[in-house]
C-alpha cells in the first residue's frame, strides 16, 4: 500500500509536461473522446514530445457536453482531436460546427478521429465543417500522430501569425491616431506606454518612459505599474540598473535592445536633440508578434513625436507673438474670458494701444524698420506697466493692457512715449492713441470687451491722434443698432420689402408737371417706416447701395416707360445716383442695361448728383457726364448751394439742372440768409443758362417768390407728397396737363 503510494508519486512528479507547461508556453491539444483508453494512449505516446520548439499541455473532454464546457473557457488551443461517433453518431460533426461558430475558435486545428471507418463523414462534411485532417485511429501510431500534429500546429501557427500582424497592424493604426491626438509630451509618453500593452497583449505593469533633450540629463517622463513613483526624476536614480542600463544603451545606439528574458528598450527617434525610449518588463513575447510590426510600431511612433513637437510649437504660435515677444490676440482672450467668467467683471480695466501712422512708417522706411519699431514700443509698454498688467499684440501695430486688479494705474498710459524710441541707432518720436474700457461697462465676453477698446480708440482717432478715449455704453449700443439695421437691411432688400415712391416736379409757370422724382422707401413687417436719411447711409457704407441702386434705376427707367406708355413721354423721371455707384467701373454698363431693359427713351431720364460729391471729383466727373450726356440722358445737380461748387467745373460739366437745397427754400420770407442764396444761386442758373428746381417748397408764397427770382421748377409737399406707384399714376393722369 506504502510502496504504491509512493510509486503514484513517482509516476506524478515524472510527468514534466504539466508541471513544464504551466510555466512556459506550450500548444494546448484538446482531446475529446468518449474512450478513456484513447485519452491515455494519446498523451502518453506524446509525452514529453516537444513540437517547433514548444512542449504539448492536453486538455480532456470525455463527451461533446464536456467539450462544450471546455471550449467556454479555454482559449488559444492549437489542435483538437475529436472523435467523430459520441453521444450520437454524428456527435463530432455537430460539434464542429459549435467550435466555429458559437464558440468562435476559428483558427483550430480539428483533426477527426473515428475507431468505426464505416462513420466517416462525407468529402461534403469535411468542406462544409471546416475539418482540417481525419484519421482512422487505427492508423495513429504514435510516428503518424506526431507528423498529423506537426502538420496542424504549423499550420495554427501560421494563422495566428496572420491574425496577430493583421491584428497588431491596426492596433498600431488605432494607436498612431490616438497619439496624434497627443498635445504634451507626457501625455503622449503615457500614450505611448498604452499602445504598447495593447500591442504585446502585456498588462501595464514595469513599464516606464525616458527621453533625452539635448544638453539634459535623461529623464523618466511616464511610468506604470511598480516604476510610477520614477515619474519626473533623472534616468541616473532609476534604482534597476538593467533597465536603466537598457534604456541608455536605447538612447545612446539609438536602437531597440532585447534582452531575453528580461525585456524590450524600444527606441523613438524623432527630430535631432529630443528622443525618446521606453522600458517592456517582457520575459516572453509571443513568437506570433511579427518582428516587423515592431520595427513599424517605433517609426509611427516616432512620426507622431515628431507631431507632438509641430503641435507644441503651433501652440506657441497660435498663443505668443514671435516677433514682439508677447501674447497674442487669442491669449488675450482667453484671459479675459477666465477673468470675466469668474466674476470679475466689476475689477479690471482693458487698454488697446494703437502705433499712429505706422502705416506710412512702414512703407517709407521698410518692413525691417517697421519690426524694429514694434519691438521698441512693446518693450516701453511692458517698462512703463506695472508688473502685475498683461501686455499683448492684438493687430499689426495695435497693443493690449490688460489689469485685473481693482485700481489699474491707467495713467501710465498718459505721456508713456513722451521721450524718443531708439530705432536702429537713430532717435524717434513715436505718436500712440489709446482707447480705454473698464470691465463692468462690457456685457460679454471678453471679444466683447476688446470690441469695446477698439470702439474707444475710433473715437480717440476722430478726436485727436495722440489722445486717451474712454468707452461708454452709449457708444456700443449706436454700433451695434446701426449693425442691427444693416442687416434688416440686406433680409429686407432680399425680400423685396424696398419700394418707390414717385414726387411730381412742377412747373412753376404753368403748374404743369413736368417730372417725377424716384425715391427709395422701407417699410418693415410691422409697418413701420425707416426714413431713407437713416438706411441709406447704411447701404453707401456697405457696399450694398450699388445692388440697391441698380435695382432702382431699373424700377424708376420701368416706370417712365409705362408713363411713356400712357401718354406722358414728356414727363422726365428723376433717379438719385450715390457716389459709390459712380466709382463703380461697371455703372455706366448697369445703366445702359436698365434703359434698354425696360425701353423707356433715354431723353425720359434724369441722373441727380449731390454737389459736393460732384465737385469733389471734378475732372472724374466732367468725362463721366459727358459719357452719360453722349447716351442722351439728363444730368441734375443735388443739394446745390451747400458745396463750393467751381464755376469752370460748372460749365465743363454741361449739366442741365441745379436743384436748390430746402434748407435755403425754408427761410424764404424769414430772417435767415436762406432766401438770399435762393436768389443768389437763381441768378447764377440765369446767367450759366441752366434750368433750377426747387426742393422743399411747402407754402405757395415759396412758390411765388422763387418765379420771381428766376426758378423754373418746384418740388415738395405744397404740390404733392411722394406716391406709391398706384396712386402716382392716378395723379399723373389728373394733373399732366396743368393745374395742381
């Protein structure tokens, strides 16, 4: 009884396989067979049988239920020999399909084995189970079993080496996108640490991170598993001396180091002066890790060091100014925005500094210059700031003052450039406006704030160069009501919410009218009426009045046409023309467009022009009226009496009408020297031969006392408002012959 005993356990120490196996890798063959006898022929005629370098761990199943409790948990099997007749007779077929599919054990190896030829399963069965061999049992000797073996665990190795790189390929693709995202240099060493577990299927244990700048000692930048507490200390106090030995030999050969047994230093090399290695604590790497997939993992790794460096300086670029040496615009706002967004809004004061007439500097003494001389008025903000004030470059010559503290000494800005720049050697006085806005005066954010510097240093611009504006709300509000109107603006003129209203002009001989003029109305969805002296200016400083005018000209050339058409030929149509459509190189073509276009005669339209704009460009003018007389149109002159109009200019210009401005027609009668420039300008239109109108004639003693002086024409409320289409055609008809 003792002696047995002792023989059994003889005979269990003597079974290396086991014992081997839970300590070093092995192939896993999964025997399931009904037969306890084959159990124990076929491992014992395998034992201690190696195969491509590896020994046999076997795992046992005496039924298909057993199997299918094995395969639930057991992973990574190589072979399985499987007996086709159980339970049933076809137990083993059915079992194959199981394997595959709900188990997911694809890359198998299953070698059929069957004691009864007379079950073995068709050449369809062998396709459509994915049976890899079949074999009579009869026929294994143990020289046989060995070659079928060696047969399928290659192959089964040969899968898993496809499965792995192709596994491990878009694990380093994952990873690769992952680290890009990377902005610090730690977080991406700690990155770098993660890819590489996931890529070695190696938890996150005795892996650590070390890069080497040049001209500084090595340093641990990431570390997991027991080495964290190495993070941020020298490679030189790493206690493990092999790992600290792998790494430097890492850095230094800049290459990877293997050591069996031991572990991995993979190198990343990336731009001259920074690289970066990292320590695997990996006794064993699996032999289906495709060598080349590490030679790939460390050069996208070091593609994306390189990104993380691009990144850090992008990031330098996109928040500091290289040239001046400050923070930019996007760095001072985000300072402002933290500094608002925390309720600081009633401490705090922001100051724009804005270079005067750095524009001709620049371009008379060249780029270089104008470098040095930004760089100068930085440095005297900053001297001139106390130390707590944050100075930034928010434009091309512009500078911020930020203070965040309650009492900011603001007037350190007053008299700062008083005493001369040296500029490259020479002395240079230097003129700077400022614009100053306090911080509880601003409603949002910190955009909003510097917008409201900004406002303050327009104003300081308009008043004085060289001047101190301070923000108010009221200013702001203006703004962002004009900005509100432009935009109603451009919806309603999309809309189609813009119409004419036509004034008659009369004849103050006969009473007859003999003209109309086109004026632009906006009404908007709630009826209100936006007076034309509030949107047009909106619309000339836009840009949108040459869409705007081109659409009136056509309007105004369709109605004459149709007045043509009822028979008032005769009746000219007056159309008001804004300057920035003059010094548009298209006019003239937009013109002839909408004349044509609509068929009106061009003897039927009048051009009006105000004054000053005429005689501020003078020579311009004199040869674009004389195109648009060439094509047969009338030209009027606008607000006439309120310029200073040239006299040669005048009679160069061949136009055909002065209008009187209203202000002088409203002190006709009064005590103004209104009614003496009426007179004045009437008896120049006399003696220059051209024909006046009169705008704004309210009462008929106006009208009676401008025939007196000479006028021809009248306009205003004393004869007719401005009309809608409709209602200007019912009056034409009534009135065209006389008698208003």
């Amino acid at each position: 009884m003792n002696n047995a005993a002792a023989d059994d356990v003889l005979e269990f120490a003597a079974e290396p396989p086991v014992a081997r196996a839970a300590r070093v890798a092995c192939w896993k063959i999964a025997i399931v067979d009904d037969d306890e006898d084959v159990h124990r022929s076929t491992e014992l005629s395998l034992a201690n049988t190696e195969i491509l370098g590896r020994p046999l761990a076997f795992l046992h199943a005496y039924s298909a239920e057993d199997a299918r409790t094995l395969f639930a948990s057991e992973r990574d099997i190589a072979v399985i020999l499987l007996d086709v007749v159980m339970e049933t007779q076809d137990a083993g077929l059915r079992l194959v399909d199981e394997i595959r599919n709900r188990f997911g054990l694809r890359d198998v190896r299953i070698i059929l084995r069957t004691g009864q030829p007379g079950y073995a399963p068709e050449l369809d069965a062998i396709r459509d189970y994915d049976i890899n061999d079949y074999k009579n049992k009869s026929e294994l000797s143990r020289t046989r079993l060995y070659a079928a073996l060696t047969a399928a665990i290659r192959a089964y190795q040969q899968i898993r080496i496809v499965d792995t790189s192709r596994a491990g390929l878009a694990r380093i693709v994952r990873g690769s996108a992952e680290l890009l995202r990377s902005e610090g240099l730690a977080e991406f060493a700690a990155g770098v640490i993660t890819q590489i577990c996931g890529l070695l299927d190696l938890p996150p244990e005795g892996l650590v991170c070390a890069r080497h700048d040049a001209g500084a000692p090595s340093e641990v930048i990431a570390a997991a598993g027991r080495f964290e507490h190495t993070i941020r200390q020298t490679l030189d106090a790493l206690q493990e001396d092999t790992v600290r030995d792998m790494l430097e030999r890492a850095l230094t050969h800049r290459a990877n180091v293997v050591e069996p047994g031991v572990g991995i230093a993979l190198y990343f090399g990336a731009r001259p002066g920074r690289d970066l290695a990292a320590y695997v604590e990996a006794g064993f790497v699996s032999e289906e890790l495709d060598p080349n997939l590490l030679e790939m993992f460390c050069a996208n790794v070091s593609v994306c060091l390189d990104n993380v460096d691009l990144v850090r300086r992008l990031n330098e670029y996109s928040y500091f100014d290289p040239l001046v040496q400050l923070p930019n615009r996007r760095h001072l706002l985000d300072m402002l925005d933290a500094h608002l967004g925390a309720g600081e809004r009633d401490r705090g004061v922001l100051a724009v500094v804005d270079v005067d007439h750095f524009g001709e500097i620049n371009g008379a003494f060249g780029y270089h210059y104008g470098d040095a001389l930004l760089k100068g008025v930085a440095a005297r903000i900053v001297a001139g700031c106390e130390a707590h004030a944050r100075v930034a470059r928010v434009g091309s010559d512009s500078f911020a003052v930020f203070w965040a503290n309650p009492q900011p000494e603001t007037e350190r800005l007053d008299g700062m450039f008083a005493e001369p720049l040296e500029i490259e050697g020479e002395s240079i006085i230097v003129s700077v406006t400022v614009g100053v806005v306090r911080l509880d005066d601003v409603a949002g954010d910190g955009s909003e704030a510097l917008e409201d510097a900004f406002l303050a240093l327009k104003r300081a611009k308009l008043a004085e160069r060289g001047s101190v504006a301070r923000y108010n709300r009221g200013v702001s509000e203006e703004i962002r009501g004009r900005v509100n109107m432009l935009h109603n603006l451009r919806r309603a003129f999309s809309a189609n919410e813009l119409f004419l209203v036509f004034q008659p002009q009369i004849s103050l001989v006969s009473g007859r009218c003999v003209g109309a003029e086109a004026l632009l109305r906006w009404r908007t969805a709630d009826g209100t009426m936006i007076p034309p002296d509030r949107f047009i200016p909106l619309a000339e400083r836009s840009g949108l009045i040459v869409a705007m005018g081109e659409w009136v000209m056509r309007r105004a050339c369709e109605e004459a046409a149709r007045m043509a058409q009822r028979g008032h030929g005769t009746v000219r149509m007056a159309i008001n023309v804004s300057v920035i459509q003059f010094r548009d190189p298209h006019f003239l073509g937009r013109l002839r467009a909408a004349i044509e276009d609509s068929g009106v005669s061009p003897q039927q339209i009048e051009l009006e022009i105000t004054e000053s704009v005429a005689m501020g460009e003078g020579s311009r003018m004199i040869e674009l009226f004389g195109r648009i007389k060439a094509m047969g149109l009338d030209i009027a002159i606008d607000d006439f009496g309120t310029g200073f109009s040239s006299l040669s200019h005048l009679q160069r210009m061949n136009v055909d009408r002065l209008k009187i401005d209203r202000a002088f027609i409203n002190d006709i009668g009064g005590l103004g020297k209104g009614g003496e420039i009426a007179g004045l300008v009437c008896g120049l239109g006399g003696r220059l031969g051209i024909e006046l109108i009169a705008e704004g004639i309210e009462q008929i003693e106006q009208a009676d006392r401008l025939q007196l002086m000479g006028c021809q024409l009248g306009q205003g409320y004393h004869f007719a408002r401005p009309m809608p289409a409709d209602d200007w055609r019912v009056w034409l008809d009534a009135h065209a012959q006389g008698g208003c």
